[in-house]
C-alpha cells in the first residue's frame, strides 16, 4: 500500500509554488507528520509533513520544479522504516547512479534484490508523460474567476502545467480587455540586454537563481511604481520624550509584560492615530472607487535571509502598547525561521519600516499596493536644533511618508507625519488618545 505526497492548500490565492529543498531521498525511511520537502511560494516556506509513516518510495519532482496545488510530489511505501529503509538506498544508488551500473554488475545482490524490487519498479516504469491527460481543466480559483467574469475557458491561453489555465491567466486576460476599451498605450520596450563582460571577469562571477519569495518581491516593487503615483515627503521627530519614557520604565515594562519596551510599539500608535484623523492615508483604488478602511492592520517590515516579508498586525487601534510590542517581537523571530503563516501577511492597510536597525539616514520607501502610504523609520543620532533660543544636541530621526498621490493630496500626507511627529515628541498625547 502507497501513500500519496501532494502539495496542500498554501493559502488564499496562492495556486503554485516552487520545490525548495527535500528533506529525504527516496528509500529512505520517514515518520509520520516528519518534514518530507519545502515549498516555496510568493510569499512564505511551506514545509510539507509526512502523510504517513513507512519508506520514501518515488520522488516525482525534482528541486527547483514549479508545482501547484494538488500535484504529486511523491508516495510513500508502507514498511517497517528501520528495516526497509538500507535496502532501497543501495538500490538507488546502483540504479540512478550514471557512473556506478559496472561497478554494481560484478558483484550482484541476489538477497537484498527482491526487498528493493518493489520500489525500484514503481519508479521505472513511471512517467509524467504516462500519467498526464492531453490537457488540464482550469485550476479551481480560475474557474471561480471565469465564472465571475462571465468567460469561457476556450477564449483564453492556459500558462500553467500542460496548459492549464490559471487565475494569473484570468486577471491578464480581463486586464486585457479593460485596457482594450481605453485608450491604447504604447508597449513597454523589453528589458535590455545585461552589458557583456570580459572571460576574465565572467570567470570570477557566480550566476544564482531567484527565489520566488525574491522574483515576487522584484516584480511587486516594479508594478507599485508603474502603477502609483508615488511621492515621498519628510520630516525631522525629536525622540527625547520617548528615550526618557523608554528608559525609566523598560525594567518595570519587561517585568509586568515580559517583553521589551522597544521602539516600534510607539511609531504604530502614532501612525494609527494619523491613519483616523487622515482616513486617505488608510485607503486604496478599486477601479473607480476610493475604499476609505475602517479598521487599521499594520504591516511591520521584517528583513530575512530569504529576503523582506510584511507581517501585519490586525486591529492595532485595539491593542495595547504591550500587546503590539509582544506580536512585533513574535513576527521578528518566527519571520527568521520561515514560520510565519500566509494568513499573517495578508490584509495590511499601512505599513511601517525600519531602515534605521540598519544605520539608514533618509531613504524613500516604495509603497506596499495596493495600500495607499508607508513610513519609513531612520537612524537616531543627536543633531543641533534650536530650542528657546539656544542650540541644544536632541536625539533625532527623519521621518520618510511615500503615498500615492492618486488617493492622498500633499496636505493629507504633510499633516499625517505631522500628526505623526507630535505624538511621538508628546508621548502623553498616545495615552490620552490626543
């Protein structure tokens, strides 16, 4: 009895993803609910459990394939682990092996051949080519999406696996048609061809692929600048109010709490604060319309190995300064072990990122689409400004508000950091809801 490997449900929206990494080789003994292989998606690692215990029979895709959901990524071959396990790897090794089928001739293993038969078998005869049907029905949130937009699977050109048609497929092709019945725009030239470079240097060059989670990211941050009109406006906050709170109270905090007393926890009641009293900040476009959002999840920028994820924090306008700093310390660390889930990344109205944990100065951030604005937090360093009359050194930070001007006016975003700005330079301002 064999038991089927296939790619789970990885989230809304999310129809495929990429093999990573597996874990085990074929023949080689596995538990139940053990880490088999890892998925990559446009968003997050999936790492995808044993079905059931016994012995990794086949390995149908390989590492760097492009499956989606449903597809077979392998079975697994009921048995004892710890006394099946060594027969297929000696099986394996002599038969997929290019170099070694002499070496296997000369010496045969009549005994241990019939245990490896069975799986050995299974694998041989296989092939994709075998199994596949001529063509491939839409994929499920595809055939949701034509039935919306009221289209026929023969109209349009499948991209996916044997031509299936797939969700991406969908929006390009009723894309397509909204642009068709507006005024035609001239095609975007082609990307232009990497500069030629000597032997020489192309000897000491190292070619590596991106990852979809950086492909996704790449082409995201392109299309918010294609797509928004995006500005960018500044501001200077002085961060002594909150330094000195910071200081007093981060033992007495950390005790009651039992996390840090940081400075994040601060920007994003500041930011949800000037997100109700600037209601455009907090929007997007759908279409025609301006959807203003009255509720307010912020989205905390992480950077990783694997490159910036977004986690968001749902309903922070009902959270406490604690709670806010306890879920950031939470996203931080689970972001770095690739556990965050798909659900913890979507549905962000705002975001806020912190460059300054890098030695950033000033930069302008590029927007998170389809949310209409982004703060960009910087280093803290003393700086001389004028107070009453008299030059003093005060801890300061730039403020950095890119927006799409398509929803936000100059005077929207220029009062929001200002909002900003205040109540962080009047910390009493945040507790009494000011």
């Amino acid at each position: 009895m064999t038991t089927e490997i296939r790619v789970p449900t990885l989230g809304e929206s999310v129809v495929e993803a990429t093999v990573g990494q597996w874990f085990k080789q074929a023949g080689e003994a596995v538990a139940a609910d053990e880490p088999l292989v890892e998925l990559e998606t446009d968003k997050v690692t999936v790492e995808v459990p044993a079905p059931a215990g016994g012995v990794l029979s086949e390995i149908v895709v390989k590492e760097g394939d492009t499956v989606e959901v449903g597809a077979l990524l392998g079975s697994i071959a009921a048995g004892d682990g710890a006394a099946v396990a060594p027969a297929p790897k000696v099986e394996t090794k002599s038969a997929d092996s290019a170099p070694k089928p002499a070496e296997s001739a000369p010496a045969p293993q009549p005994a241990p051949a019939p245990a490896s038969d069975a799986p050995a078998l299974k694998r041989e005869p296989y092939t994709r080519t075998e199994i596949a049907p001529t063509s491939m029905p839409p994929s499920p949130a595809a055939q949701k999406l034509l039935a919306e937009k009221g289209l026929s699977a023969d109209e349009l050109t499948g991209t996916g696996r044997r031509g299936q048609i797939l969700k991406g497929d969908v929006i390009a092709a009723t894309a397509a048609a909204e642009t068709l019945r507006e005024t035609p725009r001239a095609p975007k030239p082609p990307a232009p061809p990497r500069a030629p470079v000597t032997q020489d240097d192309e000897a000491r060059e190292e070619r590596v692929r991106m990852t979809r989670l950086r492909q996704t990211i790449a082409k995201r941050l392109k299309d918010a600048q294609d797509t928004a009109a995006m500005l960018t406006t500044f501001n200077d906050v002085d961060m002594s109010q909150i330094m000195t709170l910071r200081k007093e109270y981060k033992d007495d905090f950390q005790k009651r709490h039992g996390v840090k007393l940081g400075f994040m926890g601060f920007f994003v009641k500041a930011c949800v604060q000037a997100l109700k009293d600037i209601p455009a900040v907090n929007a997007e476009i759908d279409g025609n319309d301006l959807v203003y959002k009255n509720y307010y999840h912020v989205g905390v920028a992480v950077g990783t190995e694997r490159g910036l994820v977004v986690p968001v924090i749902r309903d922070a306008d009902r959270m406490s300064l604690a709670e806010i700093e306890s879920t950031i310390a939470d996203f931080g660390v689970r972001a770095r072990e690739g556990k965050l889930g798909l659900a913890e990344m979507q549905g962000g109205t705002f975001t806020i990122s912190n460059g300054g944990i890098y030695g950033s100065m000033l930069s302008t951030p590029i927007l998170n689409a389809p949310q209409s604005g982004i703060l960009g937090m910087h280093r803290i360093e003393e700086r001389p400004v004028v107070r009453d009359g008299q030059i003093v050194a005060r801890p300061m930070m730039y403020l950095a508000l890119s927006y799409d001007h398509r929803i936000v006016d100059g005077k929207e975003a220029v009062t929001f950091l200002v909002n900003v700005k205040d109540s962080l330079e009047n910390p009493a301002r945040l507790i009494l809801d000011l």
